[in-house]
C-alpha cells in the first residue's frame, strides 16, 4: 500500500524494526514503546496509521493526546478474541484479559480519528461493542497479489497418486478459537473419505505454537482415514499448493479473530472453487453458488457441498475461473490505496 500511495504522489515514511520487501524505512530502535514514543516526538507528519496493537497503537494514542497529531487505527481482526491466547502462560493472566488489555483497546479506539476494518463483518462487530465509535467506523477491503497466487507450479507430493482428486485447507494453528476450524474440516473431509477413497487432503497450517501443532496431530492420529491427511507446517510456496489441488476448503468458528480470511482471496486468486461457512467475513469474500459454496458450520453441510463439487468438475471449473476474475476485480490494491487515499485527506483537511 505504502508503494500504491507514493505513486499518487504521498509523502510515506514506514517505521519498523525491520524492513518489508526491500521497502524504505526508518528503524525503530528497539522496538519498545518507549523507543517508539521518543521517535514519534521527534517526527512531524500529518497523519500516522498502524495496525499493531499494543505498543504502536498506544504510542501514537500518546502522541495525539500531547500534540494533536491524527492517526488512523486498522483494525486486522477481532482483537478481543486474541486476549486469551496473548496472555498464556503469563502471570495474573486474568488480570490483562479482563483489565487490561479491554483499556488499551478501548484507548486507541477513542484516539482514533478513523478505525478501519477489513470486512463489514468487522466493521458491525466493533460497532455492537464499541457504540460510540461507530461513527469512525469504516470498511475498506484488503488487496492482494493476484498474480503471485495464480503463478505457483503443480507439484508431485507425497502420498497423493495419479487420479486422486486434492483438497487443499491452508489455515493458522496460533489461537485457540481459530485453530477449532481446522477440526471441522478434518470432520468434514472424514465423510466425503468414506464415500470417496481417491480424495486426499492436505493441510498447510502456519504455526509458531507446538501445543495446537501438536493437537492437530494427535486428533489426526485418531481417525481412521488418517492416512488420506497430509500436513504441511509453514510450507514455504502456498502457490505450488494451490495449483496443486482441486478444491479449496476453510472454516472459521463465529468467535474467532478472523474478519476476513486471506486463504480465501489467495485460494480464489489462484483459480480454485471454494467451500467454506458462513461464519464471520467468509460470506463477503466467496460468492454462494457462483465462486463456491457458503455453508453452516457443520461438517456435514461441507461434507456435502464437497461431493457435489467433486461429482461436478465442469462446475469447479466454472466456479474457479468466476472465483479468479472477482477477486481481481474487487481485492486489488489500487482500490484499497485509493480509499485510504481519501481517508487520509480528509483526516489531514
């Protein structure tokens, strides 16, 4: 975004603790808040934006309140879903869950000229909680690199033979409530496996917690078509999947952090139909009936969606190139670069 801005002729500095993509930036010492706090003292700039939380978003919350300087909030997700797993193993974790990391939250919302939100479904959930801010609430939809997702090569992986028809699950296994989806659609997979021993699936988790890798293991270990479940962890070419595979599948719990899964832009991106529940942003990304299928959070209504796709391949394929073209047409970064644009010039007048 930072590139698609200065190309509309804005003047971005990016403070980071390291760089991005060989991207211009301005160190941030160590990365404390109070190494943040005196760099942005020290800064002039008409408007400031993050999407971290805590220590950015509460840095640039002191820095309006000592010198009036706007910033805008994006909020990436529902945050309070994350307290319980942010405060694991820590001591007086009920403390920080419940005090205060409800009161760093709720300041960098009512330091916010504008808070941002990456789905509508982002956008209501924040406003049911949060009503006073309601009126700085926004929705403005992620971008994504279409071409990156629809470039990978078709890959020979192990234990999938010649014939089989692949599913593909690419997820994160770092929260607990999140992490819950990945269940359903092991479930969900178990029932088409039953009717249908040439479907393989496999799982690309990204994961930096051994406790959920570790349970997703065990609970695979119990099922008897384990052996129809290959696992990647932080597989490092998620495009070579994708173009590996015939069916893209996801779930998320209502009460997870997610507001808009990006494995589904990057799934569509790359050309495939997509089964997926009808749970937070899901819904706003894949098209019911005509880039996939949007279905309860039961692992029998995926189950059966899956089998209709796999007794209709011209139906993937129509589903996949329609899956393709929307999300190149609505999730680019042009889009999202010219409504920040906008958001930041009004904030700045």
């Amino acid at each position: 975004m930072a590139e698609k801005l200065r190309e509309r002729g804005f003047d971005v500095v990016h403070y980071n603790t390291r760089g991005y993509l060989h991207d211009p930036y301005v160190k941030v010492g160590d990365g404390s808040a109070s190494a943040l706090t005196h760099l942005l003292l020290r800064t002039n700039h008409d408007v400031y934006f993050t999407s971290l939380s805590f220590v950015p978003s509460s840095c640039l919350y002191l820095n309006r309140y000592l010198r009036g300087k706007p910033y805008v909030f994006n909020a990436t997700g529902v945050k309070w879903e994350m307290f319980r797993d942010r405060t694991r193993k820590k001591p007086f974790a009920d403390f920080f869950i419940h005090k205060v990391y409800p009161f760093l939250l709720g300041q960098t919302f009512a330091g916010a000229s504008r808070i941002v939100c990456n789905s509508r479904f982002l956008e209501e959930t924040i406003a049911l909680r949060y009503p006073q801010y309601q009126p700085r609430l926004s929705t403005i939809y992620n971008g994504i690199e279409s071409e990156r997702y629809s470039s990978g090569q078709r890959q020979s992986l192990p234990g999938i033979n010649e014939g089989d028809t692949v599913l593909l699950c690419v997820t994160s296994l770092n929260y607990a409530n999140k992490s819950s989806g990945l269940q359903l659609v092991l479930d969900a997979f178990g029932q088409v496996q039953e009717k249908k021993e040439t479907v393989k699936l496999l799982v690309a988790a990204k994961t930096s917690n051994p406790r959920y890798q570790e349970w997703a293991n065990n609970y695979l270990q119990s099922q008897p078509w384990r052996d129809a479940v290959i696992f990647f962890y932080n597989h490092p070419r998620i495009p070579d999947l994708l173009a590996s595979s015939d069916i893209f599948v996801y779930a998320t719990p209502a009460n997870s952090n997610d507001s808009l899964p990006r494995a589904l832009l990057e799934a569509q991106s790359s050309g495939l139909p997509v089964v997926t529940t009808d749970t937070t942003g899901c819904p706003e990304i894949v098209r019911d009936g005509m880039t996939g299928f949007v279905v309860p959070y039961e692992a029998k209504a995926m189950a059966e969606k899956i089998m209709h796709l796999l007794e209709n391949p011209q139906l993937r394929q129509q589903f996949g190139k329609q899956a393709k073209r929307w999300i190149a047409e609505t999730f680019t970064w042009d889009q999202m670069a010219d409504q920040y644009a906008n958001l930041f010039l009004e904030i700045a007048r």
